[in-house]
C-alpha cells in the first residue's frame, strides 16, 4: 500500500495528488454550501425589500465572484503539488486571466444597472434610454481595454514598447483618436447635462433651428431655412447655445415716435391706453409703458410687455394685435407717427433742398 502511495505521477506522488484533490473538492463543496445558505438567507431578506440592488448583489455573488472563489479554490489545491516553473506561470497567467475577467463583468455589470436604475428610472424617454445605451457600450468598451492592459502589463509585457513600435502609424492614429475621443466626451457632457435636448429650438452663431439628432461624434440641426447644419460636439460644447425651448415666457420690448406737434394732453393718454389694450389680450403681462424721451424724429414711447409662452408665432400673433391697436389709438385721437426727415443742402447761387423722409 505505501508503494501505491509512493508511487510518482508527473513528479509528484500519489498521495500528493490525492491530498490535492481532496482541497479542491472539499473547498468546493464548502463554497458551495456556503453559496447555497447564503443565497437562501439573502433571498428571503430580499424578497421584504422593494429596491433591487439587493437582488442584483446576489445575481453578481452567484455569476461573478463565485467562478472567482472556485478558481481560487483550484489554484490553492495545486500548490500543493510540484510543477516546473513554465507551468506554475501557466497557472498564475490562467488565475489573472479569469480574475481579471469576471472583475471586469462586475464593473461592467454596476454600470449597467446604474444607467438603468438611477438614471433611465427618472425619466421615460426612449431616446434617453438609447442615448444611455450607447454611452454604456462605449463605456464598457473602454473599460475591457483598460483591463487588457492591466492584464498584460501584468504578466510581463512592456505596454511602452509596443505603443512605440507603431510609429508614425501609432502617432497618426493618436492622433485621430484625439479628435474622435474629444467629441465622444463632448456626447456624454451633453448627455449628462441636457443643455438641449431632441426638437429644441436653438440660436448657434448666427444658425437658428431645432435640433434634429444628437450623435457619438456630430449633432446635427434643421436650419429655418431648410438645410441640415453638422456640427461636431466639441465644436458645440465650445459655442454659446441659446435654447428658446427652454425660454417659459418672452420678454418684448419695443418703440415707436409721435410727431412734437402732438398736444401734451393727448401724449398723456397713450401710455394708458397701450396699458389697457395689453391687458386685455390673453396670454399676455403688461409691464410698462412711458414716454421715454426726445428721439430726433419726435416724442419715443417705449412698451415693455411679456408674452405667457415660448412660441414664436404666438409672439408674433399678440404683437400684431398690438401693432394694430396702437394705430387704432393714435388714429382715434388724431395723433401721427413721426417719421426721420432729412436736408440736403448744396452751395450754389440758388441753394435749394431736398426732403427725403423713411418711418
């Protein structure tokens, strides 16, 4: 019987072997007991709760960090025995290879179920919802990438190396990446920040219209005269956007001049009259109106009113209306609007003059 034991397989003697064995199987079945108690126990607490990060805890102990614990187990029972060097650093590149993988699931798994829970949870938008989506995609991709170099960075590749060995390719790339990577940040600014959303109405430069599409890389906006504008993100984070759709109300301000011939008492009554014309239009709150000053064609009134909503058209709707009215009023008392006159003289012997005149 102590030769059976004696007995040597790939360097190591059967009882060896056996006593290996016996640490693997014994801890896994430990880890899975453990598992099973655990997860029952969890599961029953889970089930009185109404969120879901406990239950999502226990989805990542089951499918991530368990596979973690068993792999661990297996490379514990191995120590146990004698290998050649080659393959204990098979077995140390194996170890870091799963763990770095399923550390990865994890981090990538919490993102997951942070856009989803916190983020998509607030509101109910599709689009937000493939927005999210993308940004996440995108995201998880980064991170794997990060992880491989972490990876190989630790088992013994030189990273510095191999990024200089690309050479002007690696420069050019880099280069590129740098344009692509600055408008895919720009996309997650604008994703996180809402300075405007899909269908807004927006004044970029001296471009107005709504925005029709936001992109990884480009957002692009229906001009009002027709054509599509495409404009990079970081160019657009760069810029001062004006977002009418977030405009509540509108705020107008506007003048007109009386000839001076107009009687001081009739001048009197034109404030109070655009007040109550303005106060009797729906959708509309009168804030001023005065006789402002002596402007170079006559007497300059000047209204300030505001308009009850961001519509463009309605603004333009209750402007005409007043427009209409305030010639109603100075037609009704018999007042003119002035208009700039002016002289042109020129030396002769008969000077003469020209009057030309513009409202």
């Amino acid at each position: 019987m102590d030769q059976f034991w004696a007995y040597r397989l790939f360097n190591n003697t059967v009882k060896d072997w056996t006593i290996a064995i016996g640490i693997i199987v014994v801890s896994m079945l430990v880890l899975r007991l453990l598992r099973t108690l655990i997860t029952k126990k969890l599961s029953s607490l889970t089930a009185k709760t109404k969120t879901t990060i406990d239950d999502f805890i226990i989805s990542i102990v089951q499918s991530c960090i368990m596979p973690i614990l068993y792999i661990v187990a297996v490379y514990m029972g191995l120590q146990y025995l004698e290998f050649p060097e080659k393959v204990r650093k098979i077995e140390r590149a194996v170890l870091m290879v799963v763990s770095t993988y399923f550390v990865l699931r994890i981090i990538t798994r919490f993102m997951g179920y942070f856009v989803k829970e916190v983020i998509l949870k607030k509101e109910e938008n599709s689009l937000r919802e493939k927005q999210s989506k993308s940004i996440l995609i995108i995201v998880q991709i980064v991170v794997w990438i990060a992880g491989i170099i972490f990876l190989m960075d630790n088992m013994g590749y030189d990273i510095t190396a191999l990024v200089a060995g690309l050479g002007i390719g690696g420069i050019a790339i880099a280069l590129a990446a740098q344009t692509i990577l600055g408008d895919l940040f720009s996309y997650v600014v604008i994703f996180f920040d809402k300075p405007f959303e899909i269908g807004d109405f927006v004044i970029l430069d001296d471009k107005l219209g709504s925005i029709e599409s936001i992109g990884i890389k480009t957002t692009r906006i229906r001009t009002l005269s027709g054509e599509q504008l495409v404009i990079s993100n970081t160019d657009l984070t760069n810029s001062r956007v004006h977002n009418y759709k977030r405009m509540q109300h509108r705020r107008i301000v506007f003048a007109f001049n009386v000839f001076y011939n107009t009687p001081v008492a009739k001048l009197r009554q034109i404030p109070d009259m655009i007040k109550e014309t303005i106060n009797a239009l729906e959708g509309t709150r009168f804030d001023r109106a005065h006789f402002q000053s002596f402007g170079d064609a006559g007497y300059r009134f000047e209204i300030v009113y505001h308009v009850l909503s961001p519509d463009y058209n309605i603004y333009m709707d209750k402007q005409q209306h007043i427009n209409f009215a305030i010639c109603e009023i100075l037609e009704s008392t018999q007042v003119e609007f002035a208009f700039t006159t002016q002289r042109i003289t020129r030396p002769s012997e008969n000077p003469y003059s020209v009057e030309t005149s513009s409202n």
